[in-house]
C-alpha cells in the first residue's frame, strides 16, 4: 500500500484540516465530524447529506452556495454516525427546516434514520429523501435494494440551487425525490481499491479482466468479464441503464407535517425515445479525465441511437472510491425544473459555475 497519509486511524480528521486550511469558505467541526457552510444563510431550507469518507469530492466538496449546506463524513467506507448529523443539523438549520438526503446503504439509512428522530425530538422540522439509481444490483451485501451512486450529485446540485431560490422544506423533498426516481447508474472497475486500515485491494481482479456493476465503497460487482475496448464497455453500460425497466419498491420517508415515517410504493419508469437527460461520466478515483471523454464519446452516440438527448454532461471526479481505476455512468431523465435549477449558480470547492 503507498498512500500519502501518516497514521492509517487519523486519515480522515487530518485530511478534514487541510480542507479547512485550503477553503476558508467552509467550516470543519471534529467532534464530531462534520463541514458545513462559513456563512450559512438562516432563512432557507438546510440541505444535509454525508456517508463514508474515500468517495471524495462527495459530500464536503458540495458543501457551498448553491448545494449543500452541512456534510457528515464517516471513517473511510464506514457510516457516519447519527451525532454527526444530528449536531450538524443543529448547526445550520432555521425555521424552514432541514432535508437529510441519504444514499441507500444500510449503516447510511440506519444512522439517518436516528439522527431525523433526535432531530425531530429538538422541535426543527425534518424530511428525508433516499437515493436508490443502481442499475446493477437489486439486493446487495450493502443494501436492500438498489444502491446510491452517481444520482446523489445530481440531487445535490439541483435540489441544493432550489432551497437557495426559497423552496420550502415540502417543495425540496418533492424535487429530490423526482430527481431521484429520474436517475440510473452503473459503474465498472478496472482494478480495486486500498481502504488504509486494510492496508490491501478490497477484492482481486486479474490483468486481464474487469469488474461490472461495482459499488462505491469498493465492493465487487455483479459480473467479471475480461477485458474490452472503451467502445464495448461504455455501450453495455449505456445500454444497462436505458434498457433497464421500471423498477418497484417501497422506501421510508420521515414526514415533517405528521411527524413519522410514511412508507412509500415508489415506481420508476424506464427511459424511452424523447426523453432528455443530463449525462454523468464519474471516474472512480484513479481513471484520467482523457479516459473518460471516450466513454462519453460512445455514451453519447448510444444515446443518439435511441432517441435520447444529452442536453447537460458532467465529466470528472465526483463520487469516487478512493484510487480504484473504472468510472461510472448516471442518465438523468430531466425536465425544464429539473434544468433549470441544474443551470443555477453554483459555488463549491468541487462544483462550480455562474457565481
């Protein structure tokens, strides 16, 4: 293992301080750990998220104007715990209420789930929105039900510029929860990663072979093939999300006008000829951005062959896996509020444009 760190258990807290030091516009709380927002404004809805560290830029470097205001970063891989959000909610919600987006893992959706009760228990209205756009797998050692990838960013950003434009807390969980149900991702390894604690590659892949349907935290897909050409791999990608069909499942939401949890039968309809959508091309942390452009490359013209227009794209590192080489896809299904507030200013240590 060759990683630039000092002591394997304080990764996460000094990488934290050189965030603070390089971004004077964010703050860093280490007891418990959360970043949050130097100047957050009081008099919106508070946008929360957060989940295990080595998926960076994912959540801390959303946090700004325009996305998020507070992120909880566990321990590598690991969930972080419901004082952390709890106190971060604390710390930057107002009268308008706080909305925790959650990605469908089950240390994440467990210790959410604490957190919005602790919350709710301190009188500041709650809801909860899950994300769920994992083509590969329904079910998983991780999950019940698909998992969250790329979608996440994409909820962040858009649903992040509409609590800055005044939305109220029911009016932002209504549009994370379309954005939601709109997006579908799939991703693929090329090698694994190291967790620093392990201090080995989470699984093995030979030279010659690649891992399909991955999950962020470095689990195993749900396919080893061997190795293909950009064109090959990004057209089974491709063709994994459009060709996948409406997908069914019950999900818990906390409901802050009654004050409980609500549990929903959710659908969500396949993409078809028509239907505009936002493009995410995500390296998982060790593959080069020239790489990625020849995915896009072959994700487009897929696209174009089934009658679906990239009409925004969004080619880089944000939802990683520490140094795995591979990357993943996310089609967004958009519409003219979902584009809206995509196109809105935007301005993080990660993500930024128009301010």
């Amino acid at each position: 293992m060759k990683k630039l760190m000092n002591a394997a258990d304080n990764v996460v807290k000094e990488q934290l301080d050189g965030m603070a030091k390089a971004h004077p516009e964010i703050k860093i709380n280490l007891d418990p750990m959360y970043i949050y927002r130097a100047e957050a404004p009081n008099k919106k809805v508070a946008l929360i998220s957060g989940g295990g560290s080595g998926h960076e830029p994912m959540h801390g470097g959303f946090v700004g104007m325009g996305m998020l205001d507070g992120a909880c970063p566990g321990q590598i891989f690991t969930s972080p715990t419901p004082d952390q959000m709890y106190e971060c909610a604390k710390r930057v919600t107002s009268d308008k209420g706080v909305l925790f987006l959650m990605k469908n893992y089950t240390g994440d959706v467990m210790n959410f789930e604490t957190a919005v009760e602790m919350v709710h228990g301190d009188g500041i209205k709650v809801q909860t929105i899950l994300i769920d756009d994992d083509v590969a797998v329904k079910d998983s050692l991780y999950t019940a039900g698909r998992r969250g990838m790329g979608t996440t960013v994409l909820v962040e950003k858009i649903v992040g510029a509409a609590a800055e434009a005044g939305f109220s807390l029911k009016q932002c969980a209504d549009l994370a929860r379309k954005t939601s149900r709109n997006g579908r991702s799939i991703g693929v390894a090329l090698t694994s990663c190291t967790v620093p604690a392990a201090g080995r590659p989470t699984f093995e892949l030979a030279d010659d072979e690649i891992e399909m349907g991955i999950g962020i935290h470095g689990e195993p897909g749900t396919k080893r093939i061997k190795i293909k050409t950009v064109n090959e791999i990004a057209e089974y990608m491709a063709r994994s999300i459009i060709e996948d069909g409406a997908y069914t499942r019950t999900v818990r939401e906390w409901d802050a006008q009654k004050g409980e949890w609500e549990e929903k039968s959710l659908t969500d309809e396949p993409l078809k000829s028509g239907d505009d959508v936002i493009a995410l091309v995500n390296s998982m942390g060790g593959t080069p951005i020239s790489e990625l452009y020849a995915v896009y490359s072959k994700l487009a013209d897929v696209c174009e062959s089934k009658g679906i227009k990239i009409v925004r794209n969004l080619i880089g590192s944000y939802i990683t896996s520490l140094e795995m080489q591979g990357c993943a896809i996310t089609l967004l299904k958009t519409d003219k509020e979902i584009l809206k507030f995509w196109d809105a200013p935007v301005k993080t240590t990660s993500l930024r444009w128009g301010a």
